[in-house]
C-alpha cells in the first residue's frame, strides 16, 4: 500500500485527505497504465490460447484498485471539494463564480440580459 502513497505532494491546492489520496491515485493510474492496457488487449485477443488469457486475467483482477481509472475522481483545484465540479475550469461551482466575478477566468463573465 506504501508504494501508491505519493511522496513529493505537488497538488497545487488545499491538501487534506481526500485530495492526497486522490492525488495517489492518478499517479498509480499514470504509471499502471500500459501494463493494464497491454493485459486487456491480451484478454480480448481470441486468437491466443485460453490458458494465456486466463492468466491475464486473474493478472489483472490482482492489480490494485488504485490502477483503475473508476477510482479516480474530479476535484476542486482550489478547495479540493469532490462535488459540484466544473470540468473545463477544474473548480467547483462556488469557486468558479468567486473567480469569475473578480476577473481571473479568461472570457467569462457574468451574464446579464
């Protein structure tokens, strides 16, 4: 478990656990990658022996469950909140409208007709 915990923390926004945790995850996900992608185009190759996609398999359903890309959620960069994300700005809705309102998001601001 030691190994998915990141070491160098360069999560650029408020750092509890949550967002530690994520950030352990997309580097997990980042490194597992190739191999997991390389196991499943094992699996679905029909044209290889049973027992060699079988053992992919089972390779593969023993990779730890910070390799999948399900476990990996979308957070604020600035207050790390996990809901109410806005996924072209990486913020949640409030810390969108605070940006917005004082002028940092490039092309946004607020509507009025």
């Amino acid at each position: 478990m030691s190994m998915f915990r990141s070491k160098k923390f360069d999560l650029g926004c408020f750092a509890n656990v949550k967002t530690i945790r994520d950030h352990s995850k997309r580097k997990a996900f980042e490194a597992f990658e190739p191999e997991r992608q390389a196991l499943r185009y094992v699996i679905r190759n029909t044209t290889l022996p049973a027992r060699t996609r079988a053992i992919a398999q089972l390779q593969l359903a023993g990779t730890h469950c910070y390799t999948r890309s399900t476990q990996i959620r979308n957070r604020c960069l600035m207050g790390g909140k996990g809901r109410g994300i806005l996924r072209d700005f990486k913020l949640s809705r409030f810390n969108f409208r605070l940006q917005a309102l004082a002028g940092n998001i490039p092309g946004v601001k607020k509507a009025s007709w």
